[in-house]
C-alpha cells in the first residue's frame, strides 16, 4: 500500500521494489505501473470526466479506492477526492 505517500516517494518505492526483485530473480516488468497493471483506462476516463485530476498520484489512488475492499481515509484538503466520490 502506497496510497499515503507522495508521487516521488511512489518511486523511489518502485524502483527499490524492481530491484530487489530482479536480485531475487522474481520475473518483473522495469517498468511497472499501478496504472498499466490495475487500470482500466475506460474507467479512468470516466473517473475524469466526473472530477478526478488526471495526474498520475490521482488516479493511482482512484485505482486504490476501487480495487480495494475497505472504505479509504480521504484526507482531502482541497475537496476533489469528496467531489469525484460523490459525482460516482
């Protein structure tokens, strides 16, 4: 779970998990994407159009809040996680 973190720290998450799996010999993609693996980008464009940004950070934690099994803390200081969730 990343969704607290910020597009950076993702990253450096990201790319440390890559590596530790290609010293493991885990088969893994260099370049890994929640979006790619997870998304769907009909639903995305959906999610976008009802009010979720389009930068990456966003849409990874919109792929979080539907794929996952448990309400999500939104801390929202800015509203747009409480817009786009109400216009679903």
């Amino acid at each position: 779970y990343f969704g607290a973190f910020t597009g950076g720290y993702r990253s450096q998450i990201i790319d440390q998990w890559v590596k530790c799996s290609a010293e493991e010999e885990v088969p893994c993609s260099e370049a890994f994407s929640l979006i790619h693996i997870l998304g769907d980008p009909v639903k995305i464009r959906d999610w976008n159009i009802k009010g979720l940004p389009r930068d990456d950070v966003s849409v990874e934690n919109g792929i979080i809040i539907h794929e996952g099994s448990r309400w999500p803390l939104c801390i929202d200081p800015q509203g747009q996680a409480n817009k786009w969730i109400r216009s679903m």
